[in-house]
C-alpha cells in the first residue's frame, strides 16, 4: 500500500518541474549533483556558498530537487533542519525524502523530531507510524494508530495503518475491514492509494464502487478506469470492459494499456478492422508503442494487408528489439517462414 506525501512537499513537484522544463538534457543525464546548477537551481546554490547558515535556502532547494534527486533533498532538509531545529517542515521534509530513499530508520527520526515541535499533528504521527512499520516496528506503529483514532482528523489514517499492519502480517480480510472503515469515515477525501488496495483486495463487484470512487478522488487518473476494465475483462463481460477502458483513454489520451486492451478485445473475437483502429489510436497517442505496431500490423496481416503487416513489424522491432513475436511475424509476412 502507498501513501500520501507530506503536505509542504506539493511544493516540490511544481518546483522541480520548472527545473525539469529549463534543464538540458546533457546535464540531467550526468548526474544528480548537476542538478544544483540548472538554471532554477543554481541561484539557490549560489546563494547558499553566500550565506552557508540561512536555513530557509537549504529548504527551498531541497524542494526544488526533490523529484529529481531526492538523496540531495534529503541532505538539504537535514541541514535546515540542523540549523533551525524548532522548525516542523524541516523535520517533517526530511522524513519524506528519507522514506523515498528507504531509510527508514533515519525517517522515523526525522518524524520523532518534528513531533517534538507539532507534538498533536496527525499527519506527522501518521507518516512516524509508516516509518516504523518500514523500519520493522509494528507494535509501535499499531500504539500511534490507536493515538490517531482517538482524534477526529485521525481517524481515518488509524485504519490505515491497522490496514497495513494486517496486510503485512497476510491478513487480508482484516485489512479489508479496516480500508472499509477508513473510506467511511473519509469519503471523498480518502487516501486515493488507500481506495486503490482496496479495490485491489475485494474479489467481487464490490471492488467497482471503489474503483469509482477513485476516479472522483482524482480523474486525472486513468488506473481505476482500466482496473475497473480489467475486472470486466476476468467476468466475461467484453463489452462493459471496453466502456471501461475508454473511460481511462478519456482520463488520460496517452495510457496505452487500455488501448492495448481494447484493441486484444477485437482481435479475440477477430473483429480486424475495430482492432486495427484501436491499434492505430495505439500508435498515434503512443508513438513508441512496440506493442501498438505490432497489434497494427497483425490486424493488417489478417485482413490480408502484407505490405502495411511488413511495415508495422519493422517499426515494433524499431522500439523493441528483443520481440520474438513481431520478428516471427515479420519473417512470416517477408515469406521467410
């Protein structure tokens, strides 16, 4: 099961994608320590070799590198952090970024520390919890959960936790009831991941009420469109799944798996020319889609286009190399086999 990140860090993603559109390429590829020299980074490091004790610098930059680099982000949190120890975000970011890196040892310190200076912040009390749980310390973490749900805003990451306690120790009918729980009490403000696993968990209809659940914590994602696809799919039920996956391609125009899906319906029941539409759909939003030429050019084959079948193959093993499907069909449509 994942989890959300620490409110201040929103921040990072926004930062770090400035970064990310100014940045040469030659220089995100040489390392992460260039990444304190792109252009929206390097005033920050400058500043730093300026006023090495300003702490609030050494935050903004590890914001800023977070998504890209998150052992530098760590190191830049914990010196704020060292520098002004009365400070929550400062613990708290170090603790995220800790929790990125997987150490969780070092994490459930860093959260120590910021509750300390936020002693009756759920949230933090929560991610200390995560940290233990990681660090093999379930009894403590199971002690903050029930810290948590004795609080009104804590509730529903109390069952959470005891969700994931259960599901670590191969519980799963425990952990159901502790997601259900979870989800009742926070509705459409539930963890997106949370409602995730437990669609994920439930092995009946069920599981679609929270598929739809997901999509309205977050329709920008395409995940529980193709999950809820995925499940028709198991049930026999072809055309429902399709209503599905479109739903997914609607949420997000470039999600190749649902195009994939869609287009292995139609070939199945060998409807080539629904097949060979949705595989070119394939290919026009994916361009790099070894699996969409390929698809492509099997509906082609089938509908006796060689030339085009030819062309797709060749273009599949342009993205894949290693596709011993497409390099059978390409010898076979080139009369080779």
């Amino acid at each position: 099961m994942k989890y959300p990140i620490y409110a201040s860090l929103l921040l990072a993603g926004a930062l770090a994608a400035g970064c990310n559109n100014h940045q040469p390429k030659e220089q995100a590829a040489a390392g992460p320590d260039t990444l304190l020299y792109t252009p929206l980074v390097k005033p920050l490091t400058d500043s730093i070799a300026q006023f090495p004790k300003q702490h609030e610098l050494y935050y903004r930059r590890g914001l800023a590198l977070f998504n890209d680099a998150p052992e530098l982000a760590l190191k830049d949190f914990q010196s704020a952090a060292q520098l002004n120890p009365t400070y929550t975000d400062y613990w708290a970011t170090s603790g995220e970024a800790a929790l990125v890196m997987e150490q969780y040892k070092d994490a459930a310190i860093a959260f120590e520390q910021a509750l300390k200076t936020a002693p009756q912040h759920p949230y933090i009390q929560y991610k200390l919890a995560i940290a233990l749980i990681e660090n093999g310390q379930p009894a403590a973490a199971d002690s903050l959960a029930g810290v948590l749900a004795k609080s009104e805003e804590g509730q529903d990451k109390a069952y959470y936790l005891k969700a994931r306690i259960a599901e670590d120790k191969g519980d799963t009918t425990t952990a159901i009831t502790h997601l259900k729980a979870a989800v009742k009490v926070a509705g459409i403000e539930s963890d997106y991941d949370a409602v995730m696993e437990l669609a994920s968990l439930l092995k009946d209809q069920e599981a679609l009420q929270y598929y739809a659940l997901a999509s309205k914590i977050d329709p920008t994602l395409a995940d529980p469109h193709y999950a809820a696809g995925q499940y028709f799919e198991l049930k026999g039920q072809p055309q429902e799944a399709i209503k599905a996956y479109q739903e997914a391609i609607l949420a997000d125009p470039g999600y190749e798996e649902a195009y994939l899906a869609i287009t292995d319906i139609f070939a199945r029941s060998g409807k080539w020319k629904e097949a060979k539409h949705f595989a070119n759909l394939t290919v026009r939003n994916k361009p790099n889609s070894a699996r969409g030429y390929y698809n492509r050019g099997y509906a082609a084959e089938q509908l006796g286009d060689m030339a085009a079948a030819k062309a797709d193959y060749q273009k599949a093993l342009g993205f894949r190399k290693n596709f011993p499907e497409a390099t059978e069909a390409l010898a076979r449509v080139s009369g080779k086999k």
